[in-house]
C-alpha cells in the first residue's frame, strides 16, 4: 500500500488519493513521532498556501534537499507570488495549480506510482 503525507491539501486531493487505495497521512493531524522519518512514507503531496507562500516553499525546498528521492507534489493557487516562481526553487517538482483539472492530479499520481 502506498502511504501518502499530505499538507495543507484540500478534501479532493485526499478523496483522489484514497480512491486509489492509498493510506493518506494529514501532516496537521498526524502523529509524526510514530512516522519517526520520512522513510516511512512513499509520496509527499503539500500546499503552497498564499498567506503562507515563502514558508511553504522554503519547507518544501528543505525537504525535497533532506530526501531528493522522495517524491514531492506541490499544490498551489498560482505559481508565483510577489515575484517568487515556485519552479525557480523547487526545482524537478511537479506544481499543480489548485483548481486546476482533477486530471493533472491523476497524472501526477499515476508518475508517483512508477
């Protein structure tokens, strides 16, 4: 079973995962002790919120360095925000911009399962 670490993700984003049989884990109401490392978890799917921009970027960017093998989804309202591009920093990451078809989501899912 593919077990998913979700942050700052709406509802559809966790019914797509769930619909596929995946385990999601809400990073804002898990136990991350018992996850002890991110080892534990298969995929990293996590919010770009617009109040919240820089420092969701800077922790997705900290992540993806502490575990370049992990796979990272990065959801966002808009991929730039006050002149920051979320691609300039999260470099091989895929940004699926909120909103946007439900069928980005399933092709970013179906490549995380490869």
């Amino acid at each position: 079973m593919v077990r998913v670490l979700t942050d700052h993700c709406g509802g559809e984003t966790r019914a797509a995962l769930e619909a596929r049989g995946w385990e999601v884990v809400d990073a804002e109401q898990a136990d991350l002790d018992r996850l002890r490392t991110l080892s534990q978890v298969d995929l990293v799917i996590a919010g770009l919120r617009p109040d919240h921009y820089e420092d969701d970027l800077r922790r997705l960017a900290v992540l993806k360095a502490l575990s370049p093998d992990l796979p990272l989804v990065a959801m966002a309202e808009t991929i730039e925000h006050d002149g920051v591009l979320a691609a300039d920093v999260l470099i091989d990451v895929p940004i699926i911009r909120a909103g946007a078809s439900q069928d980005l989501l399933k092709i970013a899912l179906a490549a995380a399962e490869t």
